[in-house]
C-alpha cells in the first residue's frame, strides 16, 4: 500500500495518538471512539477523523476503532515497525534526560550511539553505550545509522548539524534552542522548550 | 481589545512564530513575508495567515509583516507582555535542563520556585532559586504562583499534580511521560519527548 504525503501536523499528532492507544490497550480497552480518544489527547474529534483520512478509513460508527488494529497502522505509517537506530549528540543535563527517557523503544527508536565533547566523559558508559568523541560522528554512515538527537549548546548545534549531514543523517531531532541551517534533503525537527512553555499563560487568568 | 477564543494548535503555532519573529529583529530585519516566516518555522504560508486572522489584520500585501508590532501583538495575545512566576517540580536531569534553558525570561517565564523530594538537593541552590521540599507545594497560593512544570518520574506525577491543583495552580506543562489528571478548569499541556522523536523515522529513507 501506498500513502499520500501526510502533512507535518499530522504526522506530528500521530504519535500522540499512538501513545493514547497503547496506553488503552494497556488498560485492558480494545476499542475506542474518536470522542474519547480526542478528550484523551486534546484534541478536536473531527481533527482525528481528518487526520486518519489521509492513510484510510477507520472506525465502525457506534463501535469506535480497533485500537490494536489502529495502533499497528500508525507504526506503519510512521515506520516505527522496525526499531530504527539513533545517534544522540551532548550527553549534559538534557541529553542523559533524553537517554532516560521511557518508552523510547516502544516507539522504535533505539540509541545506539552517543556523543560528547568532554573528554572527562568519553568512554563512560551509558546504559549499554560508550560515550563517543564528536570527533567520531563520521563513523555513522558506515553504522548505518541515519537518525540524530542534537542536545548541545545551541552555540555549537550548527557545526554539529553539519558533522551529521556529512555523515549520511538524514533527520535530526534538534533540542538546541537555536535555528540549525542543513541542505533541504534532510529533515529536522525542532523541540523548544521555551515555546512549549509560552503557551501556558494564555490558558490561564492573570493574577 | 477582546478576542475570540483561538484554538490550540494556534496558540501552539503563536510561540513558535514568535521566536522566529524575534530572531529576525535580532539580524536587523524589520518586515517579513508570510512566505519567509513560513519558510524558517517550516510550516505553510496559508496556516500561518490562517493562525493571523484569529487575532486581526497584519500585513501589507507586498511588503510583509511589521516584525516588531507582530512580536508585541503576539506577545500581548499569549499574555507574554508581563513576566510571569512559574514553579518547576523535579530537579533532575530535566529538571535542570528547563532550569538552565535560554530566553525563558524573553517568553515571559521566570521560574521563581524550584521543588524536590531528595533531601540532599532540598536547601541547594540552583541560580537565584533554592530547592525547597515538596511537602511546601502549598505556600504556591500565597506566593501567587498559579504555572508549574512537572519534570519528576512518572510514578510521581499524578500525585505532583494533585499537589499543585490543590495549591492553586491552574496550568501546567507536564514533561512526564505519562496522563495526569486533573479538574477541567486547569490547562495541562504534556510534552512528550518519545512521541517528538517518533516523528523522524517518517521523513527517512529506510536503510
């Protein structure tokens, strides 16, 4: 099966989905209507039924979605079938938090490779992994791995960024506060936590 | 003025936009196309006026936005335009990362109250702030702070939140990984690093 190109936002809302669902189905529910699973994410439930209409038709009305059915849809689509393999560069405060994080793998992802500019932490280890010199990100092509997390300085994310580029990444996912300039082939998605933070305000009354 | 209630993803947009708008100004820039600012926040020309028309006209056809009276209209519309006090739950990894993040305070944010519940970090200081215990959750009302981030393990963040509902809080961005809920009158607004990084793998050739 072929899709058409899904737009950002719902590839962006897609795993959030992915995580209400198995968080359902850990809960012992094997459907879901729109209704709830919008209430649970928060969002619209004609913006879910809009969101699933670009992969296909889903959902018995009256009866909701098969949430294993779904689940295993939205992996699909978001190739996180297979478990994919990620570099994570910047082991400070944000990158050990990123290391930390639960359920990276049950959304196939596994970090495989770490990077650092410390030479006080290179050659810890991380869980399983070795923290790595920057100076070996180049070895990444010949791993095959073509994913990065960038947790550094946001003065250094730029060179960085182009290191990665140059060793075959293909999406990064940049933490660094900060615009990152990589030719148009490669994807990068920006987490800024600032701006996660500067909605808050407008929901609640001044004081 | 009065505006109408914008919907969320708007107002996730807004901060985004802002930031772009306020690193313009940085490069001497005083006007910008909804094309530009599309172009570096990576969204379409067509949202971007769409997330616009809820709060007024902006514009000159030709000639692009007024960066500067863009950037103060946005910031007045998120309530940006006064810094406010915000309270932060957990002080580990995460924790320390939000703590030291960069232009917290040009959105707006100051984090006046740092709590946890290990005794070796209660009484440090982390800037300015000194970490207090949780069990002093409750002085959050009188101390007039009504925003709070939950950065503690996620067996712990339910029982956070309560805390905070209890102490007056009435949003919270909840970094997690896990539901927490509350009464309808708090905003929580959940970032969920997992579901970030679950978006890369779509926009990579497969290996």
């Amino acid at each position: 099966m072929r899709y058409h190109r899904i737009p950002d936002e719902t590839v962006r809302r897609l795993p959030i989905y992915l995580r209400a669902l198995l968080f359902a189905a850990d809960q012992g529910q094997e459907s879901i209507s729109s209704r709830d699973l919008a209430d649970f994410v928060g969002v619209n439930p004609w913006q879910i039924r809009k969101d699933f209409s670009y992969f296909g038709e889903f959902g018995t009305r009256g009866v909701g979605y098969d949430i294993y059915e779904l689940a295993q849809q939205i992996k699909k689509i978001l190739k996180l079938d297979v478990t994919k393999q990620a570099a994570l560069v910047g082991v400070g405060n944000l990158g050990s938090a990123i290391l930390a994080y639960p359920d990276l793998r049950m959304f196939g992802l596994d970090i495989t490779a770490v990077f650092d500019v410390n030479p006080r932490k290179i050659g810890r280890k991380v869980g399983d992994v070795e923290i790595e010199s920057v100076s070996r990100l180049r070895t990444l092509e010949r791993r095959k791995i073509n994913l990065a997390i960038i947790a550094v300085p946001r003065n250094a994310a730029q060179k960085v960024a182009e290191a990665l580029v140059r060793a075959g990444v293909m999406g990064i996912l940049n933490f660094s506060a900060c615009y990152i300039t990589v030719p148009r082939r490669v994807k990068v998605i920006t987490i800024d936590i600032a701006t996660d933070l500067a909605r808050l305000p407008y929901y609640v009354p001044t004081r």
